[in-house]
C-alpha cells in the first residue's frame, strides 16, 4: 500500500510539472488522462480488489467486520482532532481527541465505538478540507492510481495525512503493511453495495463518479454548507 502511495504522489507530480490540457468540463481540464486512470483503476478493481472485498465480506461475520472498521476509524480520529484545530473548530477537536480516549480504552482499542454512543459522534475532517477551509482552491479534478478521485489540493493534503497516518508510524513492515492491506479492503467491503448501484444507474460512469465526489469534497469543506458555486469562484479569482 506504501507503494501504491508513492506511485501517486509521483503521478501528482508529474501532472502538477505540465500537462494541464483544455478539456469540456473547467474543472476537469486532465480528463484525457483521467479517464484512462479511471479505466485502469476500474480493471485493477474488477479483476482483484471487488473480489477480494467480497470474499471479505462473505468470510467475516459482520459484527467481526464492524469491528474491523471500528478499530481503523478510531485511528483516524488522532489526525481527524488535530484538523479540527487547524480549521479553527477548537471544540470539536477536544471532542475527536476525547473520541480516540474513549474508544481506545472503554471500547478496547476501538474495536467498540462507545462514543457514538455517549454522544460523540463521528466527524470526517482531512489537510485536503483544511486547506479548502483556508481558502485554498481545489485546483484540477485528478484521478490517482489506485486512490482514485482526487484534486491537486487534496493530492497536496494526501502527502501530510499520509506521514501521519498512525498504521505507518506502526514498527515493522510486514505489520504496517498487513494492516494497510486489511484496512483497503474492509474499506473496498463497506463500498460494494455502493458500487453495485453506480453500476446500474450511471450512463457515464467516470462522469457520475467525478460529480458525485466533487459535490461530497465540497459539501465536506463547507461543513454541508456550501456556497454557490458562481461566488466561490468570484472568492477563488481575488
């Protein structure tokens, strides 16, 4: 999975080097080259990673696979208090940090999300929405190998949360990398359902995919309020 990153930030390099082209849509302006990361990603998807999630989830009891995800997420809630901050949410930090303590002890290491139940819901905050919540625009729409959909900006946010990853600052390659392994595909699990539906219901495949991340970064950045779109490209041209 390390690898799988660095390949990533070496193709985010190379396009951020030159190779913006014209395209039909102004926020996708690498869609040429997005398209056929996107292909590439869907094959590598179809021929290995769908079906390795599946036998996942059809070998894993669920309570067993929530398990799995709970103890992840829990993780994530370390870097998650600490974006809270740097986005000015000082409250919420606290909250997140205090999510992490909770769960990690009561909740036996994550494994039991105890703060959902205590009234400490989950928040989802990333550098990517840090650097949008500074104003900090989204740049070009781009499709990362193997991550898929991305932006300059949040490729940009991708290298920090990627050095403070706590599964990388975890001893041992074999045990990191076992874990970056088994948190893909608990993560590719929790998706299937969602694929599947994108499957039927999308004429252009790669299209809905961008649309519907897109909205999802923005209405993330802007805490599910985001601005229209013609004032925060006024905002963006200052």
């Amino acid at each position: 999975m390390q690898k799988a990153k660095t390949l990533c930030l070496l193709f985010l390099a190379g396009t951020l080097s030159g190779c913006a082209t014209s395209g039909g849509n102004p926020s996708d302006p690498l869609e040429p080259l997005n398209r056929a990361m996107f292909s590439f990603n869907d094959t590598v998807d179809d021929a290995v990673v769908r079906p390795v999630a599946k036998a996942y989830r059809a070998a894993l009891p669920g309570i067993v696979r929530t398990g799995i995800s709970n103890f992840f997420s829990n993780l994530e809630d370390v870097w998650i208090s600490v974006n809270d901050v740097l986005q000015g949410k000082v409250q919420q930090g606290f909250e997140d940090f205090g999510r992490f303590l909770l769960n990690s002890t009561f909740g036996i290491g994550g494994i039991f999300d105890w703060a959902s139940e205590v009234g400490l819901p989950k928040n989802n905050e990333d550098f990517g929405q840090t650097l949008g919540s500074w104003g900090i625009g989204t740049g070009a729409y781009l499709v990362l190998p193997i991550l898929g959909p991305s932006t300059f900006r949040d490729g940009f946010g991708l290298l920090l949360d990627t050095q403070t990853d706590l599964v990388f600052r975890i001893d041992g390659v074999r045990v990191h990398n076992s874990l970056y392994l088994t948190r893909a595909i608990s993560n590719r699990a929790n998706l299937l359902d969602a694929s599947s539906v994108i499957e039927t219901a999308a004429l252009d495949k790669y299209a809905f995919v961008r649309e519907a991340w897109l909205q999802r970064r923005r209405n993330l950045v802007y805490d599910g309020n985001p601005p229209r779109e013609k004032e925060e490209a006024e905002d963006d041209s200052r």
